[in-house]
C-alpha cells in the first residue's frame, strides 16, 4: 500500500478551497489539513459575515470568479428562497454578469468546501480545524512541523507537505492604544464613530466605499431603487465622512466587454516568453515596446489624448494618472456612472479600458522574472494605472457614494504632496486640499499590502530560508514549482507559499479571486 501523504494547508478562505478542490482531483493518497484561525472556514477574511456588512460589495462579477464544484451564479439560482429575499435577489434574473455582496460570495466558498468534503475519494480524508492558529511552521528533515494553537491548548502536528494560504493580514492591526484608530476596516462591525459623528476613511477604493456605506447603514438608511438612489441620515447629529488618497480619485464605474475575453494579438504571453529568454537585461521595456503597438492598435485616438512624447512605463503612468485627476468631482463621478450605463445598454466597449484590463495578465506572467530595478520600476509606475484600470467597482457603490454626497454626509479630498493628517488631542486632523477639520476617528481602508514571509511571522522557517526573494522566478524553473519556497542546505522539507501578501511582491495582480485559483491549481500539480 502506498503512504498516505499528509499535507497541511494554513488558511481556510478561497485560496485553500481551491488548493483543496485541486488537491481532491489527483489521484494521489492523502490526508488534508485544513488550519482556519477564525470560526468558518471558506470564506475568508474580505468575504466573510464576520468581516463585513451585508451592503459591502465585492467587484468581480459571477462570470469572473472560477467556478468550484458549482457556477457563483448557478449557486444563487439554486438557493433557498430565504437568502435570495435577504439580499433582493429575484431567482429568474439572475445574471452570469451580476455583482453581489461580499457576504454572499463568502456562503458560496463556505458551501462548497463543505461539499468538496463530503465528496472526498476513497483515499483521501479531510479535516478542517477552525479556532486553529498556526504559531510556527519548522522545516524538519524530509517533512515539517507544524505548531499550532486551538482555543488555548498548543500542539506540534508532522506533515509532508505544507502549504501557506493565509489571506489578509488584519487581525492584530486594530489592536492599537490610540483611541479611534483603525488600522484597517475589518471588520466593519467593530468600527464606532466618536461624538462627533464623523470618520475619515484613508483610501478611495472599494475597500474605502465599502467602509463609508456600511458606516452610513449604520447612521442611516438609503432608500429608492439603485438609479434614484438617496440617502436619509437617521440621527439628530450630522453625519460627516471624508475619503482622503493620494490623488482623490474614486474607481470608475464598471464597464461593459465581452465575456470570455478575447485575447490579445500583439501583446501576448507567448511573445512575452520569448521576450524573457533572450535574457533579464531590458526585459520591461523590450515589453512595454509592445504594449504600446497593442495599444497603438486598439485605440491610437486614447494614446494621442494622453500626448506622451517619449513611450516609457514613467511617463506613460504620469500621463494616465494625469488624466484620471482632470476627472475628479462629484459631477465627474456622475456622468461617468451614465456614461458606463449607456456603453452597457448599447453592449459598446471602450477600448482602451479593455486593452488595460487584458494586458496587466500578460505583463502578470514576467512580473516574478524582472530584476530588482525593473521590479522597482513596474511596481511604482504601472501598477497603479492597472489597479485603476482593472478595478473598477460595482454600479450600485457609485450610486451610494452618490447618495451619500448627495445628503451632504461624504466628501473626498486629495492629500496630493503636502495634504497631512496629525494626530493630537484625542482628534486626527486633517489639512488637505484647501480644507482643514478633525475627526474622532481614522479609518485605513487602503487595502492589502506586500509582505515577506518574515512579516508572517513563523520564526523558525524564516530562519531556514534560503532566500529573501522567495517568489523571484528563473529560466529553466517549472512552472508547477514556482510556489515552492527555496531552504537552506540543512531542510528538505516540501513548503508552498501562496499567501496573498506574500504573492503581492512578485505577483502584484494576486489579491482576486482567479489569482487564488490559478495557484492553488500550481501548487497541486507540483505535489
């Protein structure tokens, strides 16, 4: 008989369940681990009830998210009756395009790890401990120990394989001594305002609308269908919110292409592998040079509007961001949220949008390959335009930032260079922007950071790496092992990391959903 292969996997949100699900279709003899810090496992952090409200909504569409055992929207056709009127869902217009709140996903995830459980093989066995937290994980010899704690009590546990998936890094961030200060906006349930009924939120992304809607749900109450949209403060004391960023400048409104993508014909992976075997010298800008004949071919009239005289990943995100400030207001805001309900109607696709959004998964696949330099370059002056690009938000989130501007009780200000916020006297004052107020509370909603995995905090398998630039891939590497952490020479012991946090170095488009699945499927096809 052949030995049973016991694997750990430390994080129960969706990267585990897809790690599980891949895991499940080989036909290998194992036994799987499942460690969850928190009491359900499945949904994760950025989808789970405990996290968030019922009003924060998630921006990836149904049709987006990879399918587990079931369809998102296939699970929401089948639901029982009850969920479906909790979140105004009608059964017979459910929608593979549908956006829906971030709770609902999380069920999904939940749901169906319960039935990749109860679907298991005869040789394979599943145990999922929630309430687990990993302290350490300890190369040992050929295998690893793990050393955990379950309500209290700690236990070391033998494996042969492990595999990190952790998610958010949120847990112990809003364990600070200042008074008002949250470090970040999970979860949501736990945010009071002070008695001046007011909050300013760091960051204008999802993450930040999502905060300011499930703070104003709280003082109040939106009311009318989601183009006609108000809100209606339910306390005697103003309700006061302010957005600040770098820039000021809010997510466009979701916009209408085609689905499944149509792939690129210039600006290809297969091209951009070519690219990176002739060597890691220039390696971006040999492929930036392509980017832009893609570009150039999609839509020359975007790259005339944009002027940029020499065609360089500087001066190219100086331009774009340029032109997503000259978009800032309130009215901005609105005749964008129309515009991308006329393109939807009209089913017309804004081509350099769409161009965008296909080409950061390309530039995707040679992010882990570039020198430090060229890293450095990528990650200060196109990333941003792609997270701007990409990340667009859900139409009903504009309507509600809309509402709520609308009712007086939201603003947003760019901090730009010299815009600060202070903290004294039990307020954190805000200069910024031809504007100066205070706020008895802070709230940092700027979303997920890069981490090491020394930033995760397990001691002993810091101590045995072999590298810093654990996720930096090599020519000749496989692709099934570039989740594999390099050990020094004392460890062979079989340890993944596909931590979200982790990833974010070298993979800096893994916070969604189909980054989790693609490298749970990696990690299962190294094992």
């Amino acid at each position: 008989m052949s030995h049973t292969k016991r694997i750990a996997v430390v994080g129960g949100g969706p990267t585990a369940v897809y790690t599980l699900k891949n895991l499940l279709q080989k036909a290998t003899r194992s036994h799987i681990t499942i460690f969850e810090a928190g009491p359900v496992a499945g949904c994760g952090i950025p989808y789970s009830e405990l996290h968030n409200s019922a009003d924060m909504m998630a921006n990836i569409t149904s049709v987006e998210i990879p399918p587990v055992l079931v369809s998102l929207s296939d699970w929401v056709r089948s639901a029982d009756a009850a969920v479906l009127k909790r979140f105004g869902i009608a059964r017979d217009k459910v929608s593979d395009r549908d956006f829906y709140p971030r709770v609902l996903i999380g069920a999904y995830y939940s749901d169906q790890l319960i039935r990749l459980v109860q679907d298991c093989g005869p040789w394979q066995t599943v145990a999922i401990e929630t309430n687990t937290r990993v302290l350490d994980i300890k190369p040992d010899g050929n295998r690893t120990t793990v050393f955990v704690d379950k309500e209290g009590k700690r236990a070391r546990r033998r494996f042969d394989v492990v595999i990190m998936a952790t998610g958010h890094m949120t847990e112990a961030d809003n364990n600070a001594s200042v008074g008002g200060l949250y470090r970040s906006p999970y979860p949501v349930q736990d945010i009071e305002l002070g008695r001046d009924c007011a909050a300013l939120i760091l960051g204008s992304s999802l993450s930040a609308i999502d905060a300011a809607v499930s703070i104003a749900s709280r003082y109040g109450r939106f009311e009318g269908e989601e183009q006609n949209l108000s809100y209606k403060p339910l306390s005697d004391k103003p309700l006061r919110i302010v957005m600040a960023s770098r820039k000021g400048t809010v997510p466009d409104a979701d916009f209408f292409y085609p689905i499944p993508e149509e792939p690129l014909m210039i600006f290809t992976p297969a091209r951009l592998d070519l690219l990176r075997k002739e060597g890691q010298k220039g390696l971006l800008a040999k492929a930036f040079k392509l980017f832009k004949q893609q570009l150039a071919s999609d839509d020359p009239d975007f790259l005339d509007r944009l002027d940029v005289k020499r065609f360089t990943p500087e001066s190219f995100g100086k331009a774009y961001l340029a032109m997503r400030k000259a978009c800032q207001g309130f009215d901005a805001i609105a005749e964008n949220l129309e515009q991308s309900r006329r393109d939807y109607r009209a089913r017309r696709v804004i081509m350099w949008r769409y161009t965008l959004m296909r080409a950061h998964e390309v530039f995707g696949e040679i992010v882990p390959f570039l020198d430090r330099k060229d890293l450095a370059r990528f990650r200060r002056h196109l990333a941003p335009v792609f997270a701007d690009a990409y990340g667009c938000v859900p139409h009903l989130s504009i309507q509600r930032l809309l509402a709520l501007h609308g009712a007086n009780c939201l603003d947003v200000v760019a901090l730009g260079e010299t815009g600060t916020i202070r903290y004294g006297s039990g307020v954190f004052a805000l200069a910024a922007d031809g504007r100066a107020e205070s706020f008895g509370t802070l709230i940092d909603a700027r979303g997920q950071n890069a981490a090491s995995i020394s930033d995760l905090g397990f001691t002993q398998l810091d101590q045995a790496l072999a590298t810093v630039d654990q996720l930096k891939r090599t020519s000749g590497q496989s692709a099934d092992d570039q989740f594999r952490l390099q050990l020094d020479d004392r460890s062979a012991s079989d340890i993944f990391c596909i931590s979200i946090p982790v990833m974010m170095e070298r993979y800096p488009f893994a916070q969604g959903l189909v980054a989790c699945s693609e490298a749970a499927e990696a990690v299962a096809a190294a094992i």
